[in-house]
C-alpha cells in the first residue's frame, strides 16, 4: 500500500478530512487578496501539520506490529549478530515520537480552536469562513477526538499498550519489586526470545535500568587485585559503555554457598540506583560513590566509615542506595549518625539520625496512612522515617543474628519483615492516633517455615509471593502467604534462593540455577504459565523489568529477554 493510501485510511480511521484545497473563494477585489494569501499560507501550515501528525502515529503504529511479530516467536537463542538490522526500535523510542506527535497535535488543536471560535486568527483573517479551515475546524470541533489532542488524551487515542518505565534500583521505581508494565499472560514454547547475553563475574548485584542503560557491579582484577567495578551497558545491546572501580572486592567468606553444582562466585551484594544523569553505588566497605551516568566519572563521593564513625558489619554491607527525589539514603553511621540522607546532586549532607546499628537489608519507601516513610530493617528491628527530617515516626522491635538481608515489605498498613538463622518472620500493623504512629505485632513465626536471608518477597492484594526460605538453596520453595495472618497458602518447591518481581497479576521468578519462571499471582493455587533456563551460575540477585525487557543475572553471566507486552 503506498503512502497515499496509507494517510488516507488513517485519516479515515481517525475520522479527519483530508484537507484538500489550498482556497478556492475567487478574488473579489484587491483589498481581500492580502488575506486569501495568508488564508492560503494558513491551510499550507495545517495540511503540513496533519500530514506530519500522521506520519508520525503510521511509524508508531507499523513498528509496533513488527515489534509484536519479532518478540513473539524466534528461539531465545538467536543472537544479537543475526537480529542486527531488524530489531524494532524499543518502547521508549515509541513513547518519544508519541510525545513529538503529542506537541504538535497539540499546537494544531489550539489553532483550529482559535478559527473556529473566531480567535484572534477570525477577526483579522476571516480563516473560519475559508473552505480549508472551516470543513476541518468544524468537523474537529465536534468530534471527541479533538479532547483528545492534548498530551494526555493523545497518548490515549494512540491505542499505547501499557506503561514503559525504568527500574532505576534495587526491586525497582518504588523499591518494592513491583512493576506497572504489562506483560504477556503466557511464554512460548520455545521460551523467551533471548536479546543479549554478556559475562557479569562474581557478586549477587542485580541491574538496575535507566535511560537506555542498564547497570551492575562485578568483580575485575586490576594491576593483580580484584577490584568491584560498577558497569554500564547498553539496554539494547549488552555492549558495554564505561567501567568504573568502587573499591577493593575482598570479601571475608559467606557468599560462596550453594549446591554442590552450583557455588561460588562471592563478589559485590548491593545494586546501583540511577537518578537522572548520576549513578549511586554503595560500596562493601560503605563508600557512597555517585558517577556520572554517561561516562562512569566520579561525581562526588562520601565514606561513611571515616567521615560518620561508621563499623562495618560481618560479611560487609550488602545494602543498595534508596533513592526518592532528590535524597539518597544509606545507612552504616556510628551513634548518632547510624541513618543518612544525603543531596543526589551535590552529595550534601540532609540529615543525620539514630542508634540502630546496620543490617544487610535495603530500605524502602511507602507510604502508610497516607504518609510517605522510609522504613529500614536494623538490627534492632523495624525503623521507620520521615524522609524530609529522618524523624522516627515508629519502631518495631524484631531480632537480629548474623545476617539479615530481606527488606520490609508493606501492604497497606501492614509490614512485614523476615530474617534467616533461626529469627523467622513477623508483621505489624501501623496505626496512628492524632500526629503520632504505633507499629501493633499482628503475628509473629519463629525459626525458618517464614524466614528469608535475602530473598524479599513481593506483596499484592494482601499476599506475600516469594521464594520465603532459610539456606534451602536448589530447592527451597515459591511461596503464598497471607500478609496478615502468616497463614502459608500454598508452596512450590525448586527455586531455591532466588528472587521474584511482579507486573500486574504476573510474578517473573529468577530461581538460584538460572531459570525463569512466569507464575500467575492467585493465593488459591500454584499456576506455572512458562518456564525456561536464560544464564548460567549462581543466582542470587533479583530480576529487573524494564520497558518490555527482562535483566537478570548470575555470578557468572547477565542476559536481556524480550517480554512481548500485550493489549
């Protein structure tokens, strides 16, 4: 079909007129010929507006039928050589020309407006009375489509499937390892088509995606020493794009573990987060470092062992920077200082707070009640925030020995915490009574039917899913708890120590040897909707979703895999 025929069906399809001639109301005298000039020149400027507009939503439309084409079938196996040259362009590039049309559509819509209603354009020119500008003007003025040539409404009318965003950090945008894509209800047989496969050697770091980028810590030697090394990579691609140290990788034992086929691989825990143009790592030895995302050169940096009395803790810090507007939070201070908030941008120091000595976990940010708060797992327990002052708002005590590296999870205005090494798990319910917070134990298991080191479970509609068990590394089971009693649901054995993310009433399972799982999140039954072994090594990091792509990793390789989005 030629390109004439494709505007028009669009345009039919949109229900627009062509907008045909350029004025045919003849020359009465000289006195009006200025303004059929610029009558003339006016319909020039919306013919070239809706012609743009047009080829804009066609390049939209066409891509994303060949993207759906190419992503759903194809072994997993086929390499990035072979798909050279026909790989549709990615979801962000759709929602940039979505957001080009969405300005010019915008534009177009307010002029017509104008006409119609006898703007300023009316009055001086007479435009509403011309063929061009009235047959267009009027037929637009009435149809709804006009409503939505706004930047909201477009993205709407443009039949966009879904959301596309970032996984900027550690368990993603929110830090709760959930995302707002959507993604296909079931996989091929052959499996997920597999994008690109680079080696990622040593360490349990997960990606982190943002802006066309992924990133993630390794273990590199360097003039003979094993040096952690922050990189980047592209999203599409896997070529790396920078490499940048972030300290000596001397790891004091703990990481190694696993099955007798698969373990090994100690190296870096924490994940980096990305906010704008700035990278944040929070090092073992609890340097926070921020690179510039483009480069990997060092923005600023602040050693929380030296400059806040900071003591690290067995095994080293496993814990990822929480990023939330312009804040970066980290823990590891000495008294006094134990919690810190510090400027993404300059790196200045916000606030400084508390006792609590430091766990392994990762903070997150909810809000309860209708108030935002960060939440940290210390190694006296439970610890919430105020993210503007790092006032305490509540505590919740919950025990601690050798190791705890599961972040809080929250559900409404339950939380949820868990812990290895015999603690077990416990949730409380936060209630507030005039200005201040109370944390109400609601249940409480002791020893390891509940217990997780690390792997932290996700939360929707008031059910835990994750893979909630102590050192059962191979076979340790996927599990369905109720967030509010501890009443387990159901349990699927054979994950191991993996991790899970969500999106929609989909949970993506990374299991500990490599494969991924696609379950359906029902609290009544185990459903498995897709299954297939995607990278080799120990696992023990989380998946990232991101724009239609799934990241995930291992001690010895990371891979990107296509998840097909759907209407």
């Amino acid at each position: 079909m030629g390109a004439g025929a494709d505007f028009s069906t669009t345009m039919s399809r949109l229900k627009l007129p062509l907008v045909k001639g350029m004025g045919s109301n003849p020359a009465k005298a000289a006195q009006v010929e200025m303004r059929q000039r610029r009558e003339l020149a006016m319909c020039g400027r919306l013919n070239t507006n809706v012609l743009v507009m047009n080829a804009m939503l066609l390049e939209f439309l066409q891509p994303r039928t060949s993207v759906m084409r190419l992503r759903g079938v194809g072994s997993q196996d086929e390499s990035v050589t072979e798909q050279k040259g026909r790989t549709a362009p990615g979801l962000r590039g759709h929602t940039n020309r979505i957001k080009a049309a969405v300005g010019l559509t915008s534009s177009l819509a307010a002029l017509l407006r104008d006409a119609a209603t006898g703007g300023s354009w009316g009055p001086t020119w007479g435009l509403s009375n011309h063929s061009c500008v009235g047959s267009l003007s009027a037929q637009l003025m009435k149809s709804t489509l006009l409503k939505s040539f706004t930047a909201g409404g477009l993205l709407l009318a443009c039949c966009c499937e879904g959301v596309a965003e970032d996984w900027p950090q550690y368990r993603g945008p929110r830090g709760d390892g959930i995302s707002a894509e959507k993604i296909i209800s079931s996989w091929p047989s052959s499996g997920l088509k597999r994008i690109w496969k680079v080696e990622t050697p040593n360490g349990f770091s997960s990606f982190a995606a943002s802006d066309g980028r992924v990133f993630s810590l390794v273990t590199r030697n360097a003039g003979g020493a094993p040096i952690a090394m922050c990189v980047a990579l592209d999203a599409n691609t896997g070529k790396e794009l920078w490499a940048a140290p972030t300290g000596v990788a001397n790891f004091p034992g703990g990481g190694d573990a696993g099955t007798e086929e698969n373990n090994g691989g100690d190296g870096p825990r924490s994940t980096p987060a990305v906010r704008a143009d700035k990278v944040f790592v929070y090092s073992a030895d609890m340097v926070l470092h921020c690179l510039d995302a483009k480069t990997g050169k060092p923005v600023w940096r602040k050693d929380i062992a030296k400059e806040f009395n900071g003591k690290n803790i067995s095994w080293k810090s496993a814990m990822s920077p929480l990023i939330d507007g312009e804040s970066v939070y980290v823990t590891g201070g000495g008294p006094g200082e134990s919690m810190l908030a510090f400027n993404a941008n300059t790196g200045a120091l916000l606030w400084k707070g508390g006792d609590e000595t430091m766990t392994h976990a990762t903070p997150v940010v909810a809000s309860i009640l209708g108030v935002k708060q960060i939440i940290l797992l210390m190694q006296s327990g439970l610890v919430s925030l105020e993210p503007e002052s790092g006032k305490a708002l509540w505590k919740f005590p919950f025990p601690y020995r050798t190791a705890t590296g599961c972040s809080p999870v929250v559900g409404g205005d339950v939380v949820f915490c868990s812990a290895g090494y015999g603690i077990g798990a416990a949730a409380c319910q936060v209630v507030k009574n005039g200005t201040t917070f109370e944390a109400k134990e609601i249940w409480r298991v002791r020893g390891d039917p509940l217990g997780c080191l690390w792997s932290t479970p996700v939360q929707k509609d008031g059910y835990l899913y994750g893979m909630i068990s102590a050192k059962k590394f191979g076979k340790g089971p996927l599990k369905c708890v109720d967030i509010k009693t501890g009443t387990v649901k159901w349990e699927q054995p054979g994950f191991g120590a993996g991790n899970v993310v969500l999106a929609g009433d989909r949970l993506v399972a990374l299991t500990d040897d490599g494969q991924t799982v696609l379950v359906e999140a029902d609290p009544s039954r185990y459903k498995e909707l897709g299954r297939m072994k995607a990278i080799n090594g120990k696992c023990w990091s989380t998946p990232a979703l991101s724009e239609g792509h799934l990241y995930v990793r291992s001690t010895k390789e990371g891979a990107c895999l296509e998840l097909v989005s759907q209407r």
